[in-house]
C-alpha cells in the first residue's frame, strides 16, 4: 500500500510505481469512478504504443482499438518514408 497527500487545488500523485505498471505516461487519460466507498482508478487505453518487456524482450504493444498491423498496412505506412 502507498499513501500520496492531496493538494491544496484537489490533486493527487500517483505512485510511480503504479504508473509503471499500468504505462501511464503524462497527459494520459485515467478514469475514476466510486465502488463501495473507494475510488477506482483505470487507463482510458494509451493513444500511443509503447514497449513492454515480456519474456526477456521487448515488444511493441499497440494502443486499444488500433487498427490490425497487416503486411499490406506497414507496406503503405513505410511507403511515406523516403
């Protein structure tokens, strides 16, 4: 259990361990919602992707709701590059 101190204008710090562990990064979206007398704190799904380790490596994990990364997409996304 961590303990944060509320601020005079109503804020409250997130321990940078549970920012950590749910990808929080700032300007992200968290929602908060009451259930029985506690609040309940939970990411809007990150509007970018970011890198998670998983067994020993490193994986990009995309955002909730991107579109599927098909051969055909990345083609067309790199197509941009010089």
């Amino acid at each position: 259990m961590s303990i944060s101190r509320l601020s005079t204008k109503g804020q409250l710090v997130i321990p940078s361990r549970f920012r950590q562990a749910l990808h929080l990064r700032p300007g992200d979206r968290v929602s908060i919602k009451m259930e029985g007398g506690k609040l309940v704190l939970q990411p809007e799904g990150a509007a970018r992707a970011r890198l998670v380790e998983e067994m020993g490596r490193k994986v990009l994990v995309a955002p909730r709701g991107a579109l599927p990364m098909t051969a055909a997409r990345i083609k067309d996304i790199l197509s941009d590059f010089p």
